[in-house]
C-alpha cells in the first residue's frame, strides 16, 4: 500500500491562501471588465423664465399622438452635430420622432400624466443631450412642473424632475446620470408667469447616450390653446358682419 500524503497545517494554509489570491485577481478582472454603471438620476435641474410664452388656456391632457408638430433636437458636445427632428403621432395615443444621423428613437404612449418618455439609442454615434420644443410654430403644449401648486389655472397634475427618471427601466453601458432644465415660461395672457410651465425641457447627459441604453423619464405636460393672431380676429369680425348684412336682407 502506498504511504497518502500527510496534510498538515501549512498544507492547508498555503491552499487558503492561493483561493484568497486566486478570488481577488477575479474580482479585480470582474471589476475592470464590466462597464460602470451610474446611480442614474437627475443630479441637477434648473428653470429659465427665457422668452415668456401666452397662451388663451389651458388644457390638462397632451398624449403621444397629440404632440404631434413639436420638434427634438440632440446633439455632440464634442462634434458638434445636431439632429432635429419632427414629431409625429404613430396611433390613436402615441407618437414619437427617430434620428437615423445620430442613431436615436424618442417615443411616448398614452397620457404624459401617467406614461414615460422612453429614449432609446439606435447605434455607436451616442447623443450627450436632448432637448423637445412644445411650441415651434404650433403652439402644442407645455411641459408641467408641480410647483408652485395650484399654478396656472387649468393644469392638473405635473412632474417632479428630480423624481421623473424611472432608474429600474433605464439602462447605461458606459454608466451616465442626467441634469434636466424647463426653459420658456408658458402663462396665460394678461397674467404673470406662475413658473410651473415650460415651452421646452432639455436633457443633458454626463457621459455619452450610446450603445443600447434607454431613459425612460416621466415628463407630464399639457396642451394649451394658442392666442388668435391679429388676422384671425379679422376674419372673424368680418364673418360676423357678412352673417348680420345677410341677416338684415332677409328681414327687409
């Protein structure tokens, strides 16, 4: 029979001790081979009052599909390239704008009260921010802050911006957080700006939007009917004087 080797102390010491260096190389492997991946949330948000915007009232509800004619810009801080595209509504609900350029897709579904922006990244270009125009040439809408509350009569509901990225259903391969800013006070004519409403919201990323990720964030705003413009009230003055002129014919 052949003598077994004796395991003594040191034996078993020297094989703890090439387990421990052996986990240790891993996990530094582990930690230098997986991308970073960033807490995900809004690190800072500002408001500018900018160019105040008046509008006749106020309408508490503005879907995907209603948003149609605003416009998304995104951009390179480091190239300098922009992208600006159109949004059209795509169902009954939901709408959305893609940028092929810088390799994008920005879309919503439903109500913006209760249902996420979802930005998503189609390629390698990579974006570093992102900014939405409610009132271009039409005047659309108005993004909805919460404070101060009530605001301005006739919005129902708004987003905290610090609370509005959903970081579970977001997803980052080089790992980024967002800063977020309201710019363009949206008011009602012949009132102050209550600072709840916004013309435009933009985003800015701290590192590139690139590979596969997706923010979703929550961004309620509301539609808003446009101010009649000088012509229109002239046409309608005229419509109404044609309509009694026909009016006073029939009567004679």
């Amino acid at each position: 029979m052949k003598n077994l080797p004796t395991i003594t102390e040191t034996t078993v010491q020297n094989v703890m001790r090439h387990s421990t260096l052996l986990t240790s190389a891993t996990m530094i492997v582990l930690m230098l081979t997986v991308p970073a991946a960033a807490a995900l949330t809004v690190t800072n948000y500002t408001e500018g009052s900018g160019m105040v915007q008046r509008v006749a009232a106020i309408q508490p509800s503005l879907t995907g599909a209603t948003m149609a004619g605003a416009i998304v810009s995104v951009g390179q801080g480091t190239s300098g390239l922009t992208e600006t595209i159109n949004w059209t509504a795509t169902g009954p609900t939901s709408g959305g704008a893609a940028g092929s350029m810088l390799g994008w897709r920005l879309s919503l579904s439903g109500d913006s009260g209760g249902n996420p922006l979802v930005l998503e990244s189609l390629g390698s270009n990579g974006i570093d921010w992102m900014e939405i125009d409610l009132m271009p040439k039409l005047q659309i809408g108005a993004f909805d802050d919460t404070e101060p509350s009530p605001g301005t009569p006739g919005s129902v509901g708004g987003t905290n911006p610090w609370t509005g990225i959903d970081a579970a259903a977001s997803r980052s391969s080089l790992g980024w957080d967002i800063d977020v800013a309201y710019k363009d006070a949206v008011t009602l004519t012949g009132s102050f700006p209550q600072k709840d409403l916004y013309r435009r919201m933009r985003i800015d990323f701290s590192r590139p939007f690139v590979g596969e990720d997706i923010l979703v964030f929550l961004a309620d705003s509301d539609g808003v009917r446009p101010v009649p413009e000088p012509a229109t009230f002239m046409l309608l003055g005229m419509g109404g004087l044609i309509i009694g002129c026909c009016l006073n014919r029939r009567r004679r």
